[in-house]
C-alpha cells in the first residue's frame, strides 16, 4: 500500500473541464481538472503529470512558475492518487507538442492541487497496450475500464443506446418494462431458475427473451412496443455469448415483413451514423437462407469477401475415390494464391475443422505441371476438367475439399471460409457489410431428440401455405422470420408471430406438443389469441454484439461493463457463490450431505 498522506477535501472546488476538452484556444484560461494520476515524469525542477479521467488525458506540470509550494508538494505523487489541478493553460514549448493527442498542443502550469485519495500500486498498468491476462483483468475490472480504450467502448454503446431511443420514439413506440420472474417456457436454452420462498417447491425463471410478454402487449393494443431489457440463458458461452445479455426488443402489430424491415434498417443505419459517424449502405441486400448455406455454408454469411463454397457432388459422383463417390455432399472452397500454404498450416486447418464433424480435410494444390494432393491420382481427366469449370481454377490456387452429410460439410467448410479469410487477408479492415437472410426453415430436426424443434421458436408464423406442409413435408415449411446479420455475425432476428389459436396449436402439434403440455406452459398465451389478437410481428437486436462489432472489440466482454469468464463466473464478485443453510431452509430446499446418507444407511443395517 501507499504511504500514508493527509488528503485534502474537495470543498467548493468544482471541475471546469474534462480531461480530454482543452486545446489550444483556451490558451491563457485558468481551469481545474480531476482525475488520476496516469504518468508521472519527475525532471528535478518539473514534475509532470498526466491527469486521466473518461474524457481524456491533460498534462499537467508542476513548476516554479505556476507555485513553488506545490511543486516542492508534488514530489509525494505516484500513478493513480486522484487529483484536482487548478492552473493557467498554456502552449507546450515548440518541439514538444504531441500531434497523436486531442490535448497535445497545451499542457496545464499549475498552480495549486488537492490530494483527494491515495492508491496502492495497480497488478496491471492503467494502459490500452498491456499484456495482462483476461483473468486478471476481470478479477480488478474497476481497474480495467479505466483503460481507455475500454472507457471509449461504454461511450459509445451509451451513444448507440441514446440514439436506437430517440429513433424509435421519434415513430411512435413506447418504452415497456416486462417482469424478470417469470414461468418457464421452452425456448430453445436452458432457464436460469429462482425458487420461490413464497411458494414452496415452485420456481421462478429468468426470462430467455421477452418473446410471450411482448405479444400480450400487441394484444393489449399498445401497437409500438420496445424494451432495452436483461435476457438470461443457461448455455455454454464463448466471445460472443454471455449468461446474462442486453437486447433490443422491438415488436408492431397491423405489419407485414417489409415493414419491420425497412424500420429496423433505418434504425441500424441511424444508429451507427449517429453514434460512430459511419455510413451504412443506403440499401441491405438480401439472400435467402438456401442461398446462404449453399454459397456459404453458414446462416450468417459475411460478405466481405468471396471464397463462395461449390457444390461439386455432380461432378465427382462417379469418382474412384470413394470418399467422394459415396458421400451425400461434396463441397470445395478455392483459395487463389493457397498453394503457398505449408503441410503444418494445412494439418492446422484439418484439426480446425474437426470441430465441427469432419474426420479430415481434403485438399488440391495446383502446380504448374502438377496437381499436388493425397487423392489427385483417383481423378480422371473428365473429374479434373469439371473442377477446373466449376472453381476457376488457376496455378497458385489450392482448394479445399469436404464431402458427407450435409449440415457436416456446410459448418465445416463455411467455419473453414471465415478462416481462410482472416489468414490470406481478405477481409477489409473498417467495413461494415449488413445483409438480410430469409426464408428460414420453420422447423429442424433434432437427432438428440428425434424430433423436430422451432428453428426460431414456436409462435413464429409459417408462410402463406406451408403451414398445410407440415404433416407430409416438415422440413420443407418455410418461416416469416428474418435475420439481420453484420460481417458474419447474427445483430438481430425476428419474425412474423401467429395470431390465431388454430395456427398455433397446429404449430405445438408439429413439434409433439400436446393440448395438455400446451395448455400447461401456454395457456395464458392460448387465451389471449381467443381475444382478437392483432396481426404482429417484430425483431430483437442483441447490442451487446452489435457494440461489439461497431467498437472493434474481439468478445462481448470488453462492450459489457461487468462480464462473466467462459464459465460463467464472476471473478470480482465471486459469484455464483454459497449460500447460508438458513437461507435454503427459508425457501424450503433441503441438502442432504454425502456423510449424512452413509449415516442413515448404517442405521438402517
């Protein structure tokens, strides 16, 4: 810890300026500043300091010219006291501007300051450039947001937040809380559960999304309904996945897809034009979802760049390599300039792609007398022309190869694309590319279960006509749900709801949802649709990943001020953490321990 120090009160100080807010035309004002201590430079006869707050950084110098008391003071001063400054501004002398900083060209002469507090040395430097482990920056994460660069992104998403709330008030809609304890519902993860001290042995649920509470509002006739509301989901997380999340739920009745759309587009392009000054395009193209597994195997293409995947399975059919010749799919990726790629990187991309169920990774490298490949000798010449038609293929090129089962080959070589694109370069810094994907299947198969699942989730309406598929043809109904995707991440997902009894319970029988279950977990719902619900429908952005993209940011979890690790830990609260048995005793939960139960079978031998 520091040594000890009289600290000043701050009295009727008041700060005059952020840290970041003086230039060079406020030369000659005199100011007061608060902050912490970022730098320290002791010179002998000058002390410098750079005082740090969310605006910025201001340096301050501490010389005989400003007060020789506070300068003999200064001397105590070390990085992180906190600090307030009052003084004159003034140029820096000729030669010692710093261009790279918004208050390079003045620094503060001061003339006297407060000690306000103390700190003990930080684990880590208050520095955008530190090689400190996530894990510790998280366990001192007060510390962390001091960080600039962390300080900027919560500027930010404050600035995209203020503005997704003038656009959307500016249209009519109202701003509605809905209740965080709730009924659990099947919703495609698992709930987080609270137990209920007042009802013994039932349970609360935290809410996945607001999905059911927003279409009782569109029947309760508040028409324009929006929420910036806490979700929960019990799942496995990753970088862009977290326990508990921010979303912007947004649901309209009397409206069709189009609609929506257009209102959620305007929104992002607002959003992004107002927060970070950066153009979206006037239009977002749109591609379908079959269109988007074929081309790119993925549901959420990013079209920043080509690498489009071929399906060649016509083509290699009667091969006598019969790992082609016996597979349902057989798709490629050409790589142009990929031959340059060495057996260990190749071997690399092999074990990436065995994430997602593949057993290898077939590969051709094209020479110019040769083709290089492990199966290049099974090809007849009329295999090795049709390849060559269906790719493109040129000398330097390599492409990769990867036959099976269909959703296999597809999360294989599309995960493969989004690789292949950051290793060769191919994905411009800074751009922003947003593309709508539609025409979602209503359903798919779960083999875990058996069955068919929600793609989406079950009060999602079915196309004009495709609800009568379902009987003979479930994987063929198609959806009225749409996707809002940006460089290859999912920002927002909605749809067209079902707004009559009869169509829903169509819909709970296709996913094995009898009138009994349906009755228990949505009766309130089934209720309500015998009430003149409205035609309605809507979308649900998730910022956090939206804030995420726009800042540049890698995880969620430098865009969310306090985050949990990948297990789901917080590691400056430690939580989740252990409760006392009087508390479990009060809600009526009753633990029994290992020794207790070899106790009570030694009782009854």
């Amino acid at each position: 810890m520091s040594e000890t120090l009289v600290l000043d009160r701050l009295d009727d100080w008041r700060r005059s300026h952020d840290c970041g807010a003086l230039r060079a035309s406020d030369v000659g004002s005199e100011v007061c500043l608060m902050g912490w201590a970022q730098f320290r430079r002791d010179h002998g006869g000058l002390i410098f300091i750079d005082l740090r707050d969310r605006g910025g950084l201001t340096q301050a110098v501490f010389c005989p010219e400003g007060s020789e008391a506070a300068l003999e003071r200064a001397h105590v001063l070390r990085v992180e006291y906190v600090l307030a400054v009052k003084g004159r501004v003034r140029l820096r002398p000729e030669g010692m501007a710093n261009p790279g900083m918004p208050t390079g060209a003045i620094e503060v002469e001061v003339t006297e300051f407060k000690l306000l507090n103390t700190a003990a040395t930080p684990p880590f430097p208050i520095e955008d450039r530190i090689d400190a482990s996530e894990m510790l920056r998280l366990k001192y994460r007060y510390l962390d947001l001091r960080r600039p660069k962390l300080a900027a992104n919560f500027i930010l998403r404050n600035r995209a937040v203020q503005s997704i709330r003038r656009y959307l008030d500016g249209l009519g809609f109202l701003e509605v809380e809905t209740p965080v304890l709730t009924k659990s519902t099947p919703e495609g993860a698992r709930d987080f559960l609270v137990p209920s001290r007042l009802s013994n042995g039932s349970f609360y649920a935290l809410p996945q999304s607001p999905q059911l509470f927003k279409q009782l509002l569109m029947m309760s006739g508040f028409d324009r309904y929006y929420q910036v509301v806490k979700c929960f989901r019990d799942e496995d997380l990753r970088a862009d996945r977290q326990p508990e999340f921010t979303q912007v739920d947004i649901e309209m009745s009397f409206v069709d897809e189009e609609q929506i759309m257009l209102m959620a587009e305007n929104m992002v392009r607002t959003m992004f034009k107002e927060a970070a000054d950066v153009a979206l395009p006037d239009v977002f193209p749109r591609m379908t979802f079959a269109e988007a597994m074929r081309d790119y195997g993925v549901d959420k293409p990013d079209i920043r760049f080509g690498l489009k995947l071929v399906d060649v399975t016509s083509v290699v059919r009667q091969s006598q390599f019969q790992v082609f010749a016996k597979a349902e799919l057989v798709k490629g990726v050409r790589v142009p300039g990929g031959a340059a790629l060495s057996r260990k990187e190749i071997d690399d991309l092999t074990e990436f792609v065995k994430i997602y169920g593949a057993k290898g990774l077939a590969w051709i490298k094209i020479k110019e007398d040769e083709w290089q490949s492990p199966f290049a000798k099974f090809l007849s010449d009329a295999e090795r022309a049709g390849l060559v038609e269906a790719f493109g293929i040129e000398v330097g090129d390599i492409v990769f190869f990867q036959a099976g089962a269909a959703d296999m080959v597809n999360a294989a070589l599309g995960n493969l694309r989004l690789q292949l694109g950051e290793r060769f370069g191919l994905v411009p810094e800074g751009s922003f590319a947003p593309l709508w994907v539609t025409d979602f299947p209503l359903l798919e198969y779960d083999p875990e279960g058996k069955r068919y699942a929600a793609k989406h989730h079950p009060f999602t309406a079915p196309q004009a006509g495709h609800l009568e598929r379902l009987a003979e043809d479930p994987a063929g109904a198609l959806s009225r749900a749409y996707d809002l995707v940006l460089n290859g991440n999912e920002i927002g997902g909605g749809s067209i709801r079902i707004h009559d009894r009869e169509t829903q319970k169509a819909m709970f029988a296709a996913l094995g949802i009898g009138d009994q279950e349906a009755e228990d977990k949505f009766g309130f719902l089934l209720r309500a649709l015998e009430f003149g619900a409205p035609p309605h429908g809507g979308i649900a952005f998730g910022l956090d990943r939206l804030i995420m993209i726009l800042a540049g940011a890698k995880s969620i979890r430098d865009v969310i001020a306090f985050p949990k690790t990948q297990k789901a830990m917080c590691l400056l609260t430690e939580a989740p953490g252990e409760v006392s048995l009087a508390q479990l005793r009060e809600l009526g939960i009753k633990l029994r321990t290992r020794d207790k139960d070899k106790d009570k079978d030694k009782d009854k031998a």
